[in-house]
C-alpha cells in the first residue's frame, strides 16, 4: 500500500481488477500487498477501523503547570530577571525533587 489512497479505495480496486479477470498474484503485484490483504478484499470484509494511538504521558507532564506559571510570572519581570531554561530546571529539581527530568527536556 506504497501509494496514498484509504484502504476501502484499495479494497475496491481488488474486487474492480479481479472482477477484469486478474490472478490473485497479480492483484498482489499491481496493488503492492500481501495475499491476506488480497483475500481479505475479496470475501467483502471491510477494512478494520484505525487505532488511535494513545499519548504516551511524558515525565515532564507532572511539572508542566509549574513550568506554565513561571513563565506567566516572567511575563511582568524586566527581561534580565526572566527565568532561562536551566533556572526553570534548577528550580525544578531543587525545590520540587524532580530527578526523572533533564535539562533537554525542559529546553525544547
């Protein structure tokens, strides 16, 4: 399935081209799939719906609402007093314990 069309386009181009006549290894060729794929079309299966994929949690979630009002206090603060991305993770894991997180983590 090198190409960008839904799998219900691709499953009806299989029954469409075998219906034209062509051999189940054919329709593997043109359609650039597998066999199952091939037999799955041709019993009149629907393709099965995509899985969400589930947000991993990143260990810098917990801290993200104090990260958010540091940054909304340096919005009034002259700019040399504003926090840099090493203050925020030295405060982090200084007054917070936060020992799972790294200073790349909080810089992006």
């Amino acid at each position: 399935m090198g190409n960008s069309q839904s799998k219900v386009e691709l499953y009806a181009g299989i029954r469409r081209d075998h219906r034209m006549g062509l051999s189940l290894r054919a329709l593997q060729r043109t359609h650039n799939v597998t066999w199952r794929t091939v037999r799955r079309a041709l019993d009149g299966q629907w393709p099965e719906p995509r899985k969400r994929q589930r947000r991993k949690e990143s260990r810098l979630d917990p801290y993200k609402p104090l990260i958010d009002g540091m940054l909304l206090a340096d919005l009034d603060a002259p700019p040399k007093q504003r926090h840099t991305a090493q203050r925020i993770y030295d405060r982090l894991v200084e007054g917070h314990g936060a020992d799972a997180i790294s200073y790349s983590m909080i810089r992006v």
